[in-house]
C-alpha cells in the first residue's frame, strides 16, 4: 500500500509538471522550432549532471539500443516541433482536442504490432481521455482558414508521441533509465537544430526572458514531467509489482502528454 502511495505520487507530481507546458510555450518570443530545441539542449544537460553523479555509464549501451535511441529522439523532436508550432495556428483548447487521439493510435498500434485486446479497464480509460479532451475544446474548436493547418500539426504530434513510445520501450529493455533519456533528448535537441538550420529558424534570436522560459521547460514538463514519467512506467511494469502487465496503448495514455494536463489512468489499473 506505501509504495502505490509513493508510485501515485510520482505520477501526480508528473502530470502537474507536464501542464505548464503550453503557458510557458505561449509565453515565449521565440519560433516553436527554437523553443523545442533549447527545451531538449537544456533537458539533455540536466540528465547529463543526473548521469554524472549517478551510476550509470553512457557507454554501457550497444549501437541497436543506441539505434533505437535515435530514432526515439527523432520523432521526439519531431512531435515538439508538430506540437508548438500548432499553438500558432490554433488554440490550445482545439490542439488539447486532438491530442488526445493520442490513446487511440497507441491501441491501434498495439492491436496491430502486439496483437494486443483492450479490456474493460483499457477502453474505459481511452474513452474518458478523449471525451474530456473533446468537452475542454468544444467551445473554441475551430476547423476552417489557418486553424486547420494548426489542428492537422495537432494531430500529428499526438501520432508522433505514439509511435516514440513504443520506439523507446525496445531501447529500454537493456538501457538503464537515464542513459535512454540522455541519448533520446540529446538526439532530439540534434534532430531540432537541424531543422532549424534548414528552414532559417535563428537559433541566437532569443532574449533572456527566453532562456528563463526554455530551463522552465526542460526542468518542469521534461525532467519532473517526461522523465519521471518513464520512472513512472519502469517502476509498475517491472519494479515493485503495484501494475504489472499493462498494455503498451495503456501506458501511452499518460506518457509524453504535454497537451493535456490530466488524463486518467484507468487503463493501467
């Protein structure tokens, strides 16, 4: 019982974390490009004072999880990128709308990867994601002109987020916890440079309010938010026997959910 307190908690603590997300994003001057990059650039030097002063060795992993890794961070980076710029074209009501289709693209691929079947407890917590997201964005959901193309963005950081998940369990399954993310953000911030190398998104064009709102970011919805988050999974799935075999499309419901600020989790119970 004091350790499914203790598990909750964390879980708590996470999700509040996560919700400051799109405030402090709506609060930057910067472009989205720019502000998921130095996001990653300064989440990644966190964990790597993390690795520093932990146990864990970087160099404790082959080049298949580090692989995978890669991947997981580029469509990490790939979702941020998708889901900043969307708050501007949209509201964040309509994007929060959309990005809880997230827990069903996590069971469709489950279903279709894993063979996996939804029970009572799973489909129940899918439904009441999406409803609650759907009544939060009812009254300013917009579909026509330029918000369109913000609630596409919408969209596909939702189907980002899946995808990145089930990228990461494989790396996780030999790759300790902090060494994964390290690499996985370090990856990200790379993937984000790049594009903003590419499309002309100025890097150095930011103020100092800025920088106070991009370590805001890494240590709120990223370090306490994502990470613990995935300290979260480890622990139920593997630790300490408070949720064991929960389904990859559950699990998903609650992880990388910078859109929505509560979700629930009865789909892991």
């Amino acid at each position: 019982m004091e350790k499914t307190k203790w598990v909750y908690t964390f879980l708590a603590v996470a999700v509040l974390a996560i919700s400051t997300t799109a405030p402090l994003v709506k609060l930057a001057d910067a472009t989205a490009p720019v502000i998921a990059c130095y996001r990653m650039l300064f989440a990644t030097c966190l964990v790597a004072f993390l690795v520093l002063f932990g146990r864990d060795s970087l160099r404790k992993i082959d080049g298949k999880r580090l692989a995978y890794c890669a991947v997981a961070g580029f469509l990490l980076g790939l979702h941020f990128i998708t889901w900043f710029s969307s708050l501007d074209y949209t509201s964040v009501a309509s994007s929060v709308t959309l990005a809880t289709m997230q827990p069903l693209f996590a069971f469709i691929i489950g279903y279709f990867l894993y063979h996996e079947r939804l029970n009572r407890g799973a489909a129940l917590g899918a439904m009441v994601s999406v409803l609650g997201g759907i009544i939060i964005g009812w009254g300013d959901y917009r579909v026509s002109g330029i918000a369109l193309w913000g609630n596409l963005l919408a969209l596909s950081a939702a189907f980002l987020a899946t995808v990145y998940f089930f990228v990461g369990q494989y790396a996780l399954k030999s790759v300790s916890l902090n060494v994964y993310t390290f690499y996985c953000y370090g990856f990200a911030a790379i993937a984000i440079a790049l594009y903003c190398l590419v499309t002309g998104n100025i890097l150095s064009a930011v103020n100092r309010d800025d920088l106070l709102i991009f370590f805001l970011l890494a240590l709120l919805p990223t370090l306490l938010g994502h990470s613990v988050l995935n300290y979260w999974f480890f622990v139920t799935s593997c630790g300490f026997g408070v949720i064991q075999h929960a389904p990859h499309g559950a699990t998903d419901q609650v992880d990388h959910g910078d859109e929505v600020g509560l979700v629930p989790v009865a789909a892991c119970t």
